[in-house]
C-alpha cells in the first residue's frame, strides 16, 4: 500500500475553510501545473495524503484510501456537472455556449463549429449533461488543466494534523529506497517550497508517522 503526498497551497486552504468544508475527503486532482501537481503515479490501493504549511509547520490536512482512478474530465462532469477547467481526453468533445453562438472543444483544446466535424467515435458531452450538482468545494480543480482524479468512499475528515517538528527531518520521499530523498530545509529548519511541488511516493516508515496522525479516527 504505498503512501503519496500532496500538496495544497494555503490560499486553497482558505477557501475550504471559508465554504465550511471539513470532508469527508472524496477527491484529490492532479493538472499538468506544479500547483496543482500531477498525481499520474498514483494508482488505486495507493493513499494520498494532502498537506500545507500552517506557520511553517508541516499539516497533514486528510487521508484518502484510492479506491478509483479516472480523467479528471470524466470526474468533474459526472460528480460536479461541469469540466471546471479540465482536460478533454481524447475521444471526447464537449458542447459550449457562448458569445452567441455554439461550438464544440475537443481534444487539446481543438475547436469544432458543427457536430459533424468531429472525429469519427467521438464521445460528445451535451449541454443537456452539464448541470451544476451540489458537491464539496475540495471536489473543484483549483487549477485549471487538472488531468486526473483520484477518488474514493472511505476518506478522513479535512483538518490540519501537523507532524510532529523532531520528526520532519525523518521523513523519506522517493522508490526505490535507493532513491529515497529527504525534504529540503532551510538553516532554521523549516521545510523549504521545492519540496513540497511535486506528488512524493513516501518510504514505508514515512507512511507510517502520516498513519498515525489518524490513529483513532476510522
């Protein structure tokens, strides 16, 4: 059961706590942009940790078990009733309205004026299928571009846990253990941003210290 980290920024953070979101955690995405990092290496029976900064103290903020993995196209039109900024896969069309007029958007970002001109097999999503839906405000890219989704029905609460200080310079990122890497820090200890801009496979004992901050939870 491998363990990956992820970050969200605090400005994403803010905006849970604003909309009153405490989870359960359903969903995490990953774009083509650092930050929103890509989560392609994450496959299902994996668990998806995502964590901030709060005063420079590291927060694990939830625990998601990775029971599907799907284009964050497909997640956000079925769960949320819009793409929300997603990429198109390939195969799909979807039907736009606007500045009078209407068209369709393939895949990358590849304008068509009429149906018929889409590829042949092409998979068009109608307006008729795209209906905001009431859902969580962390189901929501907060980057545009996102590519996949990871998701499940047993995810923990969203709250900040920090990891313990005299802990953080434990912590092993990387596969396989010869690669293992720890976080990068400054002279005064606290976690520098280039660590944290990218999705980080844990080593079996860094799984271990996130498990326990949700000891008791389940």
């Amino acid at each position: 059961m491998p363990g990956y980290m992820v970050y969200w920024p605090q400005d994403r953070v803010k905006e849970l706590e604003k909309a009153g979101d405490i989870g359960p955690i359903k969903v995490v995405l990953g774009s083509v942009h650092s930050r929103m990092p890509s989560i392609a290496s994450v496959k299902v029976g994996d668990v998806v940790f995502p964590v901030t900064l709060v005063k420079k103290q590291l927060c694990v903020l939830a625990r998601l078990p990775v029971e599907h993995r799907e284009p964050a196209f497909d997640y956000c039109i079925r769960e949320l009733g819009g793409e929300h900024g997603a990429l198109i896969p390939e195969g799909v069309a979807l039907e736009w309205e606007g500045g009078g007029s209407r068209h369709y958007w393939g895949y990358r970002n590849k304008r068509y004026e009429r149906p018929e001109d889409l590829p042949e097999g092409t998979r068009l999503v109608p307006l008729s299928e795209q209906a905001e839906k009431p859902h969580q405000k962390h189901q929501e890219p907060f980057n545009c571009c996102s590519q996949w989704a990871a998701w499940g029905e047993h995810g923990s609460s969203i709250r900040p846990r920090a990891v313990p200080p005299e802990l953080v310079p434990t912590l092993r990122f990387g596969h396989p253990k010869s690669k293992e890497k720890p976080l990068l820090l400054d002279k005064n200890g606290g976690i520098q941003a280039m660590s944290l801009q990218s999705t980080r496979r844990m080593s079996p004992e860094t799984l271990a210290v996130f498990q326990a901050l949700f000891a008791g939870e389940e």
